[in-house]
C-alpha cells in the first residue's frame, strides 16, 4: 500500500513542461485557481494518529508527496520546515532516508530547484 500526501496544493507554471499540467484542468473542473498556494487540511498527515495513537500511516509505507504542488515552491517557504521535521520524524516512511527526501522524479523538479539555489544531486535534496 502506499499513501498519497499533498503537504499543499497550487503551483505556477514556469517552464513549456507545464503547459498542459493536470492539476490545472482538474481544478478547472472545480472552479479553483491554481495559482493560489494553499496550506492543505491535512497538512499534518504523517503525525496523525488513530484512537489507539498508533500512527495512521503504518511504519514503513510509501509515502508520494506534492502531486498537486511542488515541495520547493517559494510560496511554500514558510510551511517546508514543518514539513521537514514532519519527515525526519517519521523517518520509517519510505519515502525518507538519511534525512533527505526523495521527490516525485527529478526531472520535474529541476526548474524549482534551481530557482531555489538547490542541488537534486542523484535524485534526492542535499
């Protein structure tokens, strides 16, 4: 099983690469603008637990993150931190590794990186 995680949801199109982007003809359909940078509701995803305060995301799991944004959007600088210590404490997610977290495929994060002097390295954030 894996578990979908949208920290936040918008984005701004820079590049050719987002031309047709999916998040903004499927919030076309809802009427919300994409433009717009959203703190989601369920921010706080990876700590929630159950009534049995186990964790509702179980040890382990694959966790995808920012489908519907991009982890390095400058709009986003003020939640990334929390999101980073969310990470590291839930570092028996799979999606975490040495404290570095491993993104949807580099090639779509590229653009975001560098407009935020940072270095993807071999697919992960250094």
């Amino acid at each position: 099983m894996s578990v979908n995680w949208n920290p936040w949801h918008g984005c701004q199109k820079i590049s050719e690469g987002c031309l047709n982007c999916y998040v903004y003809r499927t919030d076309a359909k809802y009427e919300r603008d994409s433009s717009e940078v959203k703190k989601n509701i369920d921010f706080n995803l990876p700590l929630k637990r159950n009534r049995n305060k186990e964790y509702k995301i179980p040890s382990g799991e694959t966790v995808y993150t920012c489908f519907t944004s991009d982890f390095l959007l400058p709009e986003a600088d003020e939640w990334r931190t929390e999101a980073w210590q969310m990470f590291r404490e839930r570092a028996d997610l799979t999606t975490i590794k040495n404290e570095k977290l491993y993104l949807i495929d580099r090639k779509y994060q590229h653009s975001q990186a560098r407009k935020a002097n940072i270095n993807l390295g071999e697919g992960n954030i250094e």
